[in-house]
C-alpha cells in the first residue's frame, strides 16, 4: 500500500480507502449472508442490542467480511465503544488484520479512516486492556493526530519504551502541539541528546542503498543527513556516530554499519520492532 514502508507511521486510512484496489480477489466479493450483513449493518451503526441479537441467533463475532474484515474492525474505526465492550467480551479477535489494508482494530482506532471522535480513546483503552499487540504505533498515531487523551490513555496502559516517549517529545515541541508535550513531560519523557558530527562524519553517509526493491538517496542539506525515497525528505538525527532517529517519526530509527571511511548498509527499524537492511549502492 506504500512505497516507503519503512518511513512511515501508517498509511492514511481515509486517503487508502478511497484508491481503488489493484485487484479484486473473489473472495473478497463474496456477498455475506443476509444474516451476517445485518450483523455487519447494526456494527457499523453502533447499535449494541441489535449486535448482540445477531451474536444470539448464531452469527460468528469474527465473521469476515470484505477483505477480511471483521465486526470489530469496523466498530473501532467508528468509535463505538459498546459495540467494541461487546465484541470483545464475546471473544472478538482483537489481533485480526484484514487482507487490504493489514491492519488491526487497534491500528483503525488510533488513525480512524472515519471522522476521529473522543470516543476512539476509550476504544483503544478497551483494545489494549484486552491485550492488543501495536501500542507503540497507536501512540505514534495519537501523536501525529495531536490527540492528547489518547496519548495519555497509551502512556497509562504502560510498555512503550523511554526512548519512544523522549523522541515523541521532540517531535511534539517541533511542531508546537503543547498539550502531547505536557503529557510526556508528566510521564517522564526528557528531550532526547544530539550528538554533534562533524562534516567528515556526515559525508561517510552520503549516498544510494537499496533493499532490493527500492533505493534511497542519503545527502546533507544544512549540516544534517536526509534521507530522500521520492518523497518528501526526511532528516535524519544523530543519537549516536551511527545511529540516528528520524525526525518527527517518532520511534522510527536508522543504524549504519561502518567499513573505512564510509557506511555499507543502514538498517531502518520502524515502530514495529521490524527491520529493513539498505545496501550501499556501488556503481
């Protein structure tokens, strides 16, 4: 769904929705039953009594839909919290992705593709209570929405990473949103320490790697490495000689493995703990 996995937080939601998909499997098509698309309607409606009806007569609560979607994905994304309550305790999936999009019910709560409401807070407490798996990309979500409360409501559930909330911190200062600064600074977040390089350092990093799917192109613009993949460039802060955070994504990290005078590979981490080694271009 997007070029540059590795560089983003997610995918706009609204904007994937409505680009066509490339394909269309049938099993994407089926049409479901008339019982189960009533299911799916009083979801979608939040109607918690009519949910629990149709979960009654004997409708599975993980029945899949369009791309694999289940009931629970679609109440999360429109913030309905009883709905949500009642999936889960009638043993909702919550780690259930659908085959479009890859994404959980938590990922649509934090960066719902319908109109962002209070209510979406409640839903990912409720997601994370239930043990969900994603917190630390939910929360780079809520930072990027500028969505204090459910900042807060991730911080609260616990697990995300020190070094997560100082770089969320900096991202939040950056871009002037001073009520996710006052929550971290309340849980403890610190701005994180740049290391100073010097210009012979910069330059080892200088530029084209490739994953073996596509290629980035590292350059210094104004004494800082950017990282360029067709889009809009991304600057690169030092934490270390070789390691560096990527500036407003939180939680998104590139190392560089070092021979001579000059950087091979860099491996980029996004906010999933998931990996991609870059290989230095030698032409």
């Amino acid at each position: 769904m997007m070029a540059v996995a590795a560089f983003v937080t997610m995918p706009s939601l609204a904007a994937a929705q409505a680009a066509a998909p490339p394909s269309t499997p049938a099993s994407a098509t089926l049409a479901p039953t008339p019982q189960a698309q009533a299911y799916l309607d009083a979801v979608r409606m939040g109607d918690v009594a009519a949910v629990e009806q149709a979960l009654a007569a004997g409708v599975a609560v993980d029945t899949p839909f369009r791309y694999n979607r289940t009931a629970l994905s679609f109440a999360a994304d429109r913030g309905h919290v009883g709905v949500v309550r009642l999936l889960l305790a009638k043993g909702a999936n919550p780690e259930a992705t659908d085959s479009f999009y890859n994404q959980t019910a938590l990922a649509w709560a934090s960066q719902p593709a319908q109109t962002r409401r209070p209510d979406h807070a409640e839903v990912v407490k409720l997601l994370l209570a239930k043990g969900a798996k994603g917190a630390a990309r939910a929360f780079g979500n809520a930072v990027g929405a500028d969505d204090a409360t459910m900042a807060q409501v991730i911080i609260d559930a616990g697990g995300l990473p020190p070094a997560l909330l100082n770089e969320s911190l900096a991202a939040a200062r950056k871009a002037n949103k001073a009520e996710i600064a006052a929550v971290l600074e309340k849980a403890g977040a610190t701005m994180p320490v740049v290391v100073a390089l010097t210009p012979a350092q910069l330059e080892r990093y200088v530029g084209t790697y490739n994953d073996g799917r596509q290629d980035v192109v590292l350059s210094i613009k104004d004494g800082a490495v950017v990282a360029t993949f067709g889009g809009p460039p991304l600057t690169l802060s030092p934490r270390s000689e070789t390691g560096f955070a990527v500036e407003s994504i939180p939680g998104l990290t590139a190392t560089f493995a070092i021979e001579g005078e000059r950087a091979t590979s860099v491996t980029i981490v996004n906010q999933a703990g998931e990996p991609s080694v870059y290989k230095r271009v030698v032409k």
